[in-house]
C-alpha cells in the first residue's frame, strides 16, 4: 500500500490518497471475513451460557420453567398430516367390504308363456303368382262390370229407339190407307248460282217447292237445285210428271222421312 500526501491550500483540509494491489484488496477481504466469522462464533458461544432471567426477575415470570430432573415431560400434541384424515373413512369402507352380503330370497320363477310361432312368410315367387292372380281377378271383375252397364246402355238406347219409333209412326199421317213422307230430291246441279236459281223458280212455277244449297267437292263449287216434297209414294207420280213438264229428267231422292 502507498500513501501519498496531496499539499492542501490554505484554508482546506488535509486529503490523503491511498492505492492498493491485487494481492493486498484479496488479503484485505479475506482478514475481514475471518475477523467476521470470529465474532459470530463468540457471539453464539456468550447467548448460550447468558441467562437474562436471573439477573431481571421480571423476565423469570414470564420465561417457562426448566423441568426438574427425573420428571417426565409430555409431548406436545401432533398436528395429523392431510394423508391421516381419511383414515376412519379407510377403515369405514374396509368394514363394509369384508362384511357378507345378506342373501336375497330367490322369487319364485313364472313360467314363461310360450311366444307365437311366426307364420311362415310366403316364397318370393308365389306371392308374385298371388299378387297376379289377384290382379287379373280384380281386372275382370272391372270388364265385367263395365260390359254390364254398357249392355244396360245399349239396352235403354235400344228401347227409347223403339219408342221413338213407336210414337213417330203413331203420329204419322196417313192419307187414303197410305202413310204420309218428306221427300227431298236432287233435281239438277250448276256451277253458275244465276242458273241454278232461275231453275228453281220455274220448279215452283209448277206448284212444287224448291231451293238452292251450295257445296264444294274436290275444290269446285256446285249449286244443287232441291226440290222438297210431302205426300204418299204413290203421290210422287204427279211430282214427276210436273218436272218432266218443265224439261227435267227423273229426279234424284235425297231422303225420306214421316211426316209429322
């Protein structure tokens, strides 16, 4: 270590300036720490043997008393640890383990009744006979049905036919024994209107009644000359001769009907 004396001024304080090694800063540490270690043993050596309570009476009050020799000294009493709680539990559940389960009485078995036999499902293949046999049964119950009210139609048409029949030929009129019609006949055919209409007015120059009726076939117009007429078949001589009296041929009979 060096020591150096720094010259002051007047009027300051003296300074000094000291500098040490390496080696002397370990040495230093190390002394301080083996003075430091000696005071801490002396110290816990001097508090071992120091008894305050016999020098202040005070604190002998208040210190418990050494027990005397010879005497027995009780234990404190021990905190159970956390695992020692459930141990009554352990010997609970232990007890109740070894202890024989009390047998209950057996009931008294019922006989069983005896399940229905399932029936028999029939074949793929004969129950698509089945269901075929079925539907052409089904079919011909429908035709016969239907051919039933179609001869009951035809039946009601047939007698309302025969009715009408019935009724038209009461009420026809009959003139000397012989039933009265409507004829209608062709009489001639134009193409030109004009002409086909100034014949059907010497036609009924003769008393007879007649009219035009147009029609197209096969893309020409034809104008037909009709003659109508009411009378008994052998009435229509006298219609005939008054055609041909007028230049007309046999005439040609369109329809017939009563008269009513």
């Amino acid at each position: 270590m060096n020591q150096k004396k720094v010259p002051a001024r007047k009027g300051e304080p003296r300074t000094y300036s000291y500098t040490f090694s390496l080696p002397q800063l370990v040495g230093l540490g190390g002394g301080l720490t083996a003075a430091l270690t000696v005071f801490f043993v002396l110290g816990i050596l001097i508090g071992r043997g120091y008894r305050p309570e016999a020098e202040v009476p005070e604190l002998a009050r208040i210190m418990p008393a050494p027990p005397a020799p010879g005497s027995v000294v009780q234990e404190e009493p021990k905190v159970l640890k956390p695992e020692e709680l459930h141990y009554m539990e352990q010997l609970t559940q232990g007890s109740t383990a070894k202890a024989p389960k009390a047998e209950k009485p057996k009931a008294e078995e019922k006989p069983k009744p005896e399940a229905a036999k399932p029936e028999p499902k029939p074949e793929p293949a004969k129950a698509k006979a089945d269901d075929k046999a079925k539907a052409e049964e089904k079919a011909k119950a429908i035709e016969a049905v239907r051919a039933e009210e179609k001869a009951k139609t035809e039946a009601a048409a047939k007698a309302e036919a025969a009715k009408a029949a019935k009724t038209a030929k009461a009420e026809a009129k009959v003139v000397n024994g012989e039933q009265v019609f409507d004829y209608v006949y062709q009489a001639a055919a134009f193409r030109e209107r004009d002409q086909a209409q100034a014949l059907a007015r010497r036609v009924e120059s003769t008393g007879l009644k007649a009219s035009v009726e147009s029609a197209t076939e096969n893309g020409t117009t034809w104008h037909r000359v009709v003659v109508l007429y009411r009378g008994t078949p052998s009435s229509t001589d006298t219609m005939r001769e008054k055609l041909y009296s007028i230049g007309l041929g046999r005439p040609i009979m369109k329809s017939k009907q009563p008269a009513r």
